[in-house]
C-alpha cells in the first residue's frame, strides 16, 4: 500500500515504534496480530490513536465494517474526552458515484484512488496540517543526476569532441589513480540506473578489480537509513525532544518548474546533492542554474571519483581500530549525530568545512566532570537532576 509507505516516511513506523517515539503507525492488512478479533482490535485502537485516515471506495464505503469504524471515530471526534481529534477521509478505489460512508457524508474526502503522486502527497499534506507543531519537518530535498540513457548520450558525445569541462573531470579522476577512457566512462556508468532515483555513487563494476563491488546500495537508501537513526536521536532525546524529520523529494517539481514546488523550495531549509558528472549535462546544469536560491540549502557535491574511494572505508576502520578510543568513536557516530567527528579529511577543503561547521556551533558552555557526577550519585546528596546539571554546566 503506497499510502502506508508515504505515512512511514513521514517517520511513522519501523524506525519509531519504541517507547519513547513522538507517533506510531497502526495499519489494518499488516498490524493485525493473527487470530484477534477485528472489531473489537480496531476499536481499542481507534480509543487509543489522535488521527484516523479512512480509507474506502465506492465498493467498500457503507459495508457494515466501514460504516461502524466511521462510526466509531466520529463518536470519539463528538466526545473531547477521547484522544481522537483528527479524520481524514480518502478514496483508494474506483468511486464514480463519490459514496462515502454515511456518518462522514457531510465531511470532503482526499483522492488517492489512483495512487499518483500528486494525490499521495496531498493525503501527507493534510496529516502534517492536523498535527500541526508536532508534526514531521518536511525537509525538500533534490537530487540532480543523470539516468542510464542520458549517460550513454553524455560520453558518446564526450568521446567524439573533448570540451574543456569534461577534459576537467577526466583530470581530476586521472590526479585520483584512476585510469583514462574508456575504462573510466565504463565505471561512471555503473553509477546511474533507469530513473534518477537510482543514482548509486559508490556502486562498482564487476570487470574492475581495484573496485571492490557491495551491494548496491542507492544513495536515496543511504540517506533514508541516516534519516531514520537520526529521527531516533530527535524523538527520544532526554532534554531536547523533536519531531523527526521527513525528506520530500522535489527534484521532478523543480525540474518541471512546478510553482507550488518552487515555492515550498523558496521558504524551507532543504536538501541539494548534486552528481558532479550530471552537471555537464547541459538540460541538468540549466535546472540547477534556475533554482529560486540556494542559500538556505546543504550542498552535497558528490566527486567522480567516490567509486574508486569508496574502497578506502574499509581500510580507514582498519587503520582507526588500533586506537582502541578512536575506533569506539568511529564504530559508535551514528549514535551521535550532533557530535562534530571527521574521518575523511582528505583535503584542505574539508578540513576547512569541519572546522567552520565546529567553531560556528561553539556555546561556551562547561560540562561538569564525571567525577562530580559520581560523587554527588554516590553520596545521594544530588538536589537536582542529571540532566538539569548537565544541561546548565552547573557543579564543576
């Protein structure tokens, strides 16, 4: 169901179903133990959930099962008692005659029958509406890289006539122990896929045995799997609980100078990666250039030569392991994604970056010694919490 794997990437679901998590996603056709009674199981959730997205067509809208959990909800809606505020009616399925169940008839009803795009966002839309501040931060991202054709026609024409930008790039590889053309445009090609979305920059080749070759990995997968540790961090933090993020991808609106999505880019913090191969696609480079502003965005310029790197990961743990503290660090900097830790400073450009983003967050505050701490645990004397001690630098 396409409608449960948008909400997910909201941040409901796998990745924030512990105790601690700000919202859970219950979801009938998969959260639905084996063997409990349905009705009764729907309706301890619906006394349990602050929204409810009732999904239904014209086949299914007055079944008697809809019709009662319609009920149910607006009855809990009726009784400010209850912990449901919200209903958000939708179609899923063909409805010609636009029924809907009747306890709900007076209410609009989202589309998402056909499943587009469009009509999925919308239903997101209006659940970060109903939560309002405690809902994800949608965070618009982009992602600018070339698809498998374009590639075929991008070095096709860079093997006939050289320009002075990819002459550039083949340099830069070649200053990387890389090898010339056309071994190097063989590699580059195992970066891209069908779609943009398949764009996979440390991805090798099987004939190039300097690369070794891991499972595919995209780098939207990649970003989606930091985004979930990360949601962890913001939603079960002690002292300073968020809501999780949400990545909206917004390449396509961008491309296809869609207003709504130029807007939404104009008034966020957002996302722009950028595959520095694809910039020299001429209809790619015009998009970027035409971008509303670039200000508030976090650019990620990927090298062309991350595939040849990516082989270095492996061998930078090796190196740190020996360093019994280095390497709990390294092994451990997921699960500390406010702490300001490089591992890769390969260049003065990156040191550089590393140390603007450090010195720039710097709050002068001074964190009590551990010793303190244990003493003041151990002599049961503490008049205020950990945490408040902590947090203010108090007790050093």
């Amino acid at each position: 169901m396409r409608l449960r794997d948008r909400l997910r990437d909201l941040g409901f679901g796998p990745g924030l179903t512990g105790p601690d998590s700000s919202w859970k996603l219950w979801e009938y056709s998969e959260d639905m133990p084996g063997g409990d009674e349905i009705r009764k199981k729907v309706l301890d959730v619906v006394n349990r959930v602050e929204l409810a997205i009732l999904c239904f067509s014209d086949e299914t809208a007055n079944t008697g099962w809809m019709s009662d959990e319609a009920a149910w909800c607006v009855q809990k809606i009726v009784d400010t008692t209850q912990e449901l505020k919200h209903i958000i009616p939708v179609w899923v399925g063909p409805h010609p005659r636009d029924l809907r169940p009747h306890s709900i008839e007076d209410r609009n009803v989202l589309d998402a029958a056909e499943g587009t795009e469009e009509q999925l966002q919308r239903v997101v839309d209006n659940v970060i509406e109903k939560l309002a501040a405690e809902a994800p931060v949608a965070v618009p991202a982009a992602l600018f890289a070339i698809t498998q054709n374009q590639c075929d026609d991008l070095f096709a024409g860079w093997t006939k006539t050289p320009d002075e930008a990819s002459q550039a790039l083949q340099n830069l590889c070649l200053a990387m122990g890389m090898k010339d053309p056309p071994p190097l445009y063989d590699l580059f090609k195992a970066r891209y896929g069908k779609k943009v979305e398949d764009f996979a920059p440390f991805n090798g080749t099987p004939g190039d045995a300097a690369v070794p070759v891991p499972p595919r990995q995209t780098l939207i997968d990649l970003i989606d799997e930091v985004v979930r540790t990360v949601n962890v961090a913001r939603t079960t933090s002690a002292q300073n609980r968020q809501p999780p993020i949400y990545i909206r991808w917004v390449h396509d609106g961008l491309t296809g100078n869609v207003t709504a999505i130029r807007d939404l880019w104009d008034t966020r913090e957002s996302l722009l990666i950028i595959d520095s191969i694809s910039m020299l696609e001429p209809q790619i480079r015009e998009v970027v250039r035409d971008l509303p502003r670039m200000d508030r965005s976090s650019v990620l310029w990927l090298p062309p030569y991350t595939q040849h790197t990516a082989k270095v990961t492996e061998a930078i743990e090796l190196s740190i392991k020996p360093v019994k503290r280095l390497g709990d660090e390294l092994r451990k900097i997921e699960q500390q994604p406010h702490r300001s830790i490089a591992f890769d400073a390969s260049n003065p450009v990156a040191v550089r970056l590393w140390l603007l983003r450090t010195l720039a967050v710097v709050n002068g505050g001074i964190a009590p010694m551990d010793s303190n701490i244990d003493g003041i645990r151990a002599a049961g004397k503490a008049r205020i919490s950990l945490s408040t001690l902590r947090s203010t630098g108090l007790g050093g």
